[in-house]
C-alpha cells in the first residue's frame, strides 16, 4: 500500500478507476432488471398459455359428456397436441430467460464485489490520510508547545540573570 501524503485535501489515486467501476455496475444493474423483466414476461405468457390450455381442455371433456360431434372432437384434440408443443417450447423460453437472468446477476455480483473492493481501499486509505494528519497537527502544536516553552525558559533565564546583576550592583551600591 502506498503510504498517504500530506495535503490539505484527501485525493483517492483510483478515483478514476472507482469511477469505471461504479458505472459499470449500473450497466450490469440495468442489464439484469432488463433479463429479469424478460423472465418474468416469459413466465407469465407460460402461466397464461397453460391456463388456455386447461381451459381447452375443460371444454373438450365437456364435449364428450353431451352429444358427440368426433370430428369437432378431433379437431380440438388436433390443437391441444399442436398447443402442447407451443406451451413446451414457451417453457424452454422461460427456461432460458431464467438462466439469462442468472447469468447476469453472477455478472451483477461480480461487478459490485470489484466496485466494493475499491470502496474498502478507498476508505483504508483515507484512515491511514486522517492518521498521518493527525500526527503532523500533534507534531505541529509540539514544534509550537517547545519554542513558546524555550522562549519562556529563555526570558526567566535573562529576568533571573538582570535581577542578579541589580543585586550586585545594589550590593555594591
């Protein structure tokens, strides 16, 4: 890790590249409502072509309670095998719509977890910034603390050594 510089202002090196990564998230963020939007018209268009389908056949069991007309009943036995074969091709759709969406959210994840490692580093290095600041500020007020202490120590000292010469000169006076 790079050791953190003194500046007014905490300045993150991969701003750039934390940038990237936030808009590529989005991307992967509206890639994935877009195939999950996708799965969920494809589940519903399954769910409403089935319930079609029990419904023809509904009616065909209701045609062969009453008077039997075979070619009608023929006819609709035709279209449901027909239709059979539209609804499993439209839960392979589904099917693979779902897989789609699957795959999209691994990317999702993928994308936020780089996203999120950065962010981490980002907030590790600004720590180790607000530490070396805080430890330049005590140094600071140290440097400052010292010299008014020696400029103190300095000003007895003269006042110690001008009473001493007022003594002897009194002394000799």
């Amino acid at each position: 890790m790079k050791k953190p510089k003194k500046s007014k202002r905490f300045e993150y090196n991969l701003k750039t590249v934390l940038k990237v990564r936030e808009i590529y998230e989005r991307i992967e963020k509206e890639k994935f409502a877009e195939a999950q939007r996708k799965y969920l018209e494809e589940l519903e268009r399954e769910k409403k072509m089935k319930e079609y389908e029990m419904q023809q056949q509904r009616a065909l069991k209701n045609n062969l309670t009453g008077s039997i007309d075979f070619a009608g009943v023929l006819h609709r036995q035709q279209f449901l095998k027909k239709y059979k074969v539209d609804v499993n091709e439209q839960e392979n759709k589904t099917k693979e719509a779902d897989q789609r969406k699957e795959e999209q959210r691994e990317r999702l994840v993928k994308s936020m977890k780089d996203r999120k490692i950065l962010d981490k580093d980002k907030e590790h290095k600004r720590q180790a910034w607000v530490k070396l600041m805080n430890r330049e500020e005590t140094k600071f007020l140290d440097d400052i603390a010292t010299a008014k202490y020696f400029r103190v120590m300095d000003e007895k000292k003269r006042e110690e050594a001008l009473e001493k010469e007022r003594a002897r000169k009194l002394g000799r006076a």
